[in-house]
C-alpha cells in the first residue's frame, strides 16, 4: 500500500511538471518571437491561439522529446533570415538542449546569463551572423556542452580560458572574428580519445589572435615598443631603454605568473592524485589474486601521475586513463565521480560488481579507495570505442557489414545477460555507442555497467533526461521525460538508437541528410518508415555487397526496439534472438550458455518483428 501511495504521489508530480514545462515552453516561445525580426515570415505558425499546448512541437524548427510532446529540446533555425539583437525569453525553455541560430543577421552580444537561463545546453551554434562583443566567459557554466560553434561573426576580445576547462567540449570554433590574443593552453593541450587539442581551423581568420596552433607567433612587448623607442633621440634614448628593460622584467614577472597559473589549473586533473595523504603502498583490492600484487603507486607509475596526457576518456562517471605496466599489459584506471556511498557500501557495490562475468563486458579487474577517491580497474580495449569506430574513424578505417552484425549480436547478448540473467538484475540506463568498447578482435564489451544504482522495484531514479545524466538525448526513451524511471524497455530503446546507427552510419541526434530535416535519427528513420522508403535509410556505402536484405532485416529490429510505446517493445532476449538469426550464414562464436532459450512464444514475436514492412 505504502508503495502504491508513493507510486501515486510521484505520478501525480510528474503530471505537474509536465503541465508547467508546457506552459513555460509556450511563454517562453512567444517571447523568443516577439524579440526579433522575421522578414520572411517563418515564425507565423508560433501563436497563442493553438486549442493545445502539445502543438507547440509542430511549429516551425520546434522539436519536443517525443510522442510530439513537450518539453522542447531542440530548437532549429538556420537559415532563416532572423535580425534583431539575441532572441529574448530562452530563460523559460530550461530544458533546451540544443540551440541552432546560425546563418541568420543576429547582432549585439551574446548574453551573460545564458547558462544560468539554460543550464541543460549541450550544442550551441550562433555561426555565420553579425554577432558582436566578446565571448562570455559564463558559457564554461554549461557543464553539458559538447559544441560551441561562433565563428563568422563580429567578435572581439580575448578567448576565455575557463570554456577550455569543460570536460564534455568537442567542437569549438571561432574562426573568422575579430578575437585577439593568446589562445589559452587550456584550448591546446587538452586531450582527445582521437586527437589533441583543437586545430589551427577552430581558430583561423582572426587576425591579431595568436599562439598555437596557429604558425603565427604573439608580438613580444620589445617588438611593441620598438618603434616608438627608434624616435626618442639624445638623453631620451637611455631613459627610453631603462623604461624597456624595466617593463620587460615585469612582463617576465606577470607572463611567468600567468604560464604557473594555467599551468596549475591544466594540472587540476592530475593534481589530486598528489594531494592524496594515504601511502603509496596501499594495496588495490584485485578480483583475481595477481601473480604480484599491485599498489597505488603502481597505478601513479603507470599512468603517469595520472597525467592529463594518459586520459583516453572523460563523462558522467569519471575520468579514464590509460596505465602501461613494466610487464607489458595495459590496463584503464577509472577515477569515478559523484559517487556518494560511503566506503562499506562503495566496497559491497564493487565486491558485487566484481562477480560479474561475461564475454561482452569489459571486466572490472579491481578497485581502490584512498581517502575520498574511488579507482577502478578495467581491462584495457584497444580499439576504442563504437561510437568513434563509427563517427571519429570512419573515414580511415570503416567497419564492414560482417564486423558490425558481430558487435550487434554480441553488444545485445551482453545486455540481455544483465537484464536476465544477472543476480540482482541490472539496468544500464546509459546505453550509446560510446559505451560499447571494441577489444582486439573487435568483441564488443558493455562499460559503466552498474555505476548507476542496481535495479531496485521502487527506483524513481529522479534526474532529468536533458542534465547529461543520460549522454544524448537522441538515446533516451520518450516515455522517460513523462515517467523519471529509468526501466528494462527504456535499456531497449536506447539500444535499438545503437542498432540505426551501425545499419546508417547516422549521429543520434546530427542527422546528415537533406538540409531541410529537423530531428533526430529516430525521427528520420519514421519518417522514411512512414512514406515506405525504410531501405533509404541505409548506409549507401555498405549497399550493394551481398548484405542488403540482412541490413535491411537489422533496421526493422531496430524500429521496432525505438517504439514509442515501451510495453510494445521487444524485451533484450528476443532482441539478442532475432540478430542471431540474422547472422546464422557466419561463423561468428556463439557461446551462449548463459542465455537460456527464448520461450515458443517469443520465437513466434520474433518472426512477426522480422517481417515488419
């Protein structure tokens, strides 16, 4: 009874959040329309005198979570001529991911305020218009971001150095302002799964901005000087030098303080790893008893001091990096965040965590707690991760057909085991392809799997889908956004994202297609789907090599794992089934013991989701 009342309590919640984001998002819309100029006419769709607040999703560059239902996370308005300063009344729309601006005749400054106004922005883009003022140092208050996108614009003033501080940046550029200056090392040193730092195009066309890695050098203060100093004649000329080689001390003195400063802050990462007060000699709690038993101060030697140049790795959870041992192996040290267990019970999750095996997981080899850090250790994978095979390396090194049916049976198999078979049952709730790692052979391994809390029959679980707990909103469930409860079906969807991405070559949520689509992969795939062309959405590169109808038979399982309606969903195991079946003409290892066989009566679901037109 307690549980139900709680049940109706937390639903009861959740309707009036809903309702409220519904009004916000509209009050919010309407001010964004009434502040700028619309010349062409774009905008007219947004009125107040719509009979539902759920219209606010089909208007002009609108996109809502799902089911056509607020709140909005995207809005997109690229070229479509807008003028005026920077839109007004965002603030409203707080759960906004994503905000496309660009190609437009926007002027004036960027505000302040607009992190505190949307503190759940991940994309931001504000290319190509006439934006003026210098870049706000407040936007490293969006801890979320992954895009910062501001070039073609009017911008003047130095680059801050704190945005080069948020772990989750991937693309930045500002190229072609009017910026000046140093770029900060923060910009150039950080380091990449894939690469080092940003290169010379996030910062070209700017022409008094200066330092790596752009080739030309910043003016030093004798250089500035000089010429003024060439017409001082007579007495002057030694008052003049004095003055030089005074001033030249002290900008010795304030660049060598300035050089310790960002030094230090680009050593915060690492930094920590000295102020641990617990001696070296601690011995890390190993699952399987090493031949030699390892210390933390194996673990600082391999890792370099945990160096910042040793991180492969950043997100939710923590920070990886990358430990090579005097015997040759390698092994990825975790140093995990936002955990708040205390150490007994961080120790019974670990010890927990520790017993689970299985041939698609990357196996957790030990951990250690030293104060209030919590390391863990995994087995190294050496080729990284799905998403950067598919979206960072394509390119260079593109996965054939056969090797992307063999991480999708083997990915499935490993979250059917959680979701079945493990004891307590797991629920991964932050399913992507940057959680799928590849070993050597190419073996898909699931990570960070029970960092989030192990599956309890009364987890709310409430935190939002847009606050970056869930990666990509293109992978989370829409029933999620009405619900806040992270559930077996939701893991499903959120593979099935997977599954579309591996058969189109497709981002989540930056679909790479006609000019004019909005949305996300999701709603791209429908959209085919539902004007009869589902088999356009294949990657063209992989059609015509013999595989088509096996391609074609893996997106129609991902469309039916990506339901709308969770209950219609497909569970794990028949999921794990159906890809089988799809790739029985290869000789792919199949030890599956570990999965019992799937009832009658899923092998019937199975052939009828098969057969979906």
């Amino acid at each position: 009874m307690a549980v139900l009342l709680i049940e109706l309590c937390l639903g009861l919640m959740v309707m009036l959040q809903i309702v409220s984001a519904q009004r916000d998002d509209l009050s919010c819309l309407l001010a964004f329309k009434a502040s700028v100029g619309d010349p062409e006419g774009h905008l007219l769709t947004w009125t107040n005198t719509t009979s539902s607040p759920r219209s606010i999703c089909t208007w002009y560059g609108v996109t809502c979570y799902g089911n056509n239902a607020p709140p909005v996370y995207f809005i997109k308005l690229s070229g479509s001529r807008l003028n005026g300063s920077f839109p007004q009344g965002l603030k409203g729309c707080n759960a906004l991911t994503r905000l496309d601006l660009s190609d437009n005749s926007f002027t004036g400054p960027i505000p302040s305020k607009l992190c505190s106004d949307l503190p759940n922005l991940v994309d931001l883009d504000l290319s190509r218009n006439n934006i003026q003022g210098s870049i706000p140092p407040n936007l490293a208050e969006c801890k979320f971001m992954n895009d910062i996108l501001l070039n073609n614009n009017q911008l003047s003033g130095p680059i801050p150095e704190q945005i080069g501080y948020l772990n989750r940046l991937q693309r930045f550029d500002v190229s072609s302002n009017r910026l000046e200056g140093l770029i900060p090392s923060t910009f150039v040193d950080r380091q990449f799964e894939n690469r080092s730092g940003f290169d010379a195009s996030s910062f070209q066309n700017n022409t008094s901005l200066c330092g790596r890695p752009l080739k030309n050098k910043c003016a030093k203060v004798g250089e500035r000087k000089g010429a003024g100093a060439g017409v001082i004649v007579g007495g002057a000329v030694g008052s003049a030098i004095a003055v030089l080689v005074v001033g030249a001390i002290i900008f010795c003195y304030i660049v060598r303080r300035t050089n310790r400063k960002s030094a230090t802050m680009l050593r915060d990462e690492s930094r920590w790893a000295s102020r641990i007060k617990a001696p070296k000699t601690v011995i890390i709690s190993m699952f399987e008893k090493p031949l030699v038993k390892i210390r933390l101060s194996d673990l600082m030697d391999a890792t370099n001091g945990f160096s910042k140049d040793n991180i492969v790795s950043s997100g939710r959870s923590g920070v990886v990096y990358r430990g090579d041992f005097p015997d040759g192996s390698v092994m990825a040290i975790k140093r995990l965040q936002g955990s708040v267990h205390t150490d007994r019970q961080f120790r019974d999750e670990m010890d927990t965590l520790g017993d689970l095996h299985h041939r698609n997981l990357v196996p957790l080899l030990g951990y250690c707690v030293v104060g209030q850090e919590r390391l863990l250790v995994y087995k190294h994978m050496s080729n990284g991760s799905l998403k950067y095979r598919l979206h960072d390396a394509f390119e260079k090194e593109p996965l054939d057909w056969k090797t992307r049916l063999k991480i999708a049976i083997g990915a499935s198999r490993g979250f059917a085991w959680l979701h079945h078979s493990c004891n307590p049952r797991i629920i991964h709730r932050n399913i992507s392809s940057n959680c799928i790692l590849l070993d050597e052979e190419f073996e898909p391994r699931i990570t960070d799997f029970g960092l989030a809390r192990l599956m309890n029959p009364v987890d709310t679980h409430i935190s939002t889908a847009v606050n970056g707990d869930f990666g990509d909103v293109g992978y989370v469930a829409p029933e999620y956004v009405r619900t806040l409860v992270a559930t077996m079906r939701g893991d499903v969807y959120s593979f099935g994202v997977v599954l579309l991405e591996l058969v189109t070559t497709q981002k989540p949520v930056d679909v790479v297609v006609d000019r004019d689509f909005k949305g996300t992969l999701v709603e791209w795939v429908g959209m085919l789907a539902s004007s009869g062309c589902i088999a356009n959405a294949l990657d063209s590169s992989l059609r015509g090599r013999g595989a088509d109808d096996e391609m074609l038979q893996v997106l129609k399982i991902a469309w039916s794992c990506v339901n709308a309606t969770a209950r219609e969903r497909p569970s794990m195991y028949e999921v794990t089934g159906l890809l089988r079946a799809v790739g029985q003409r290869y000789s792919f290892s199949d030890d599956y013991d570990e999965c019992p066989e799937l009832l009658e009566t899923e092998r019937r679901e199975n052939k009828l989701i098969v057969s979906v037109t």
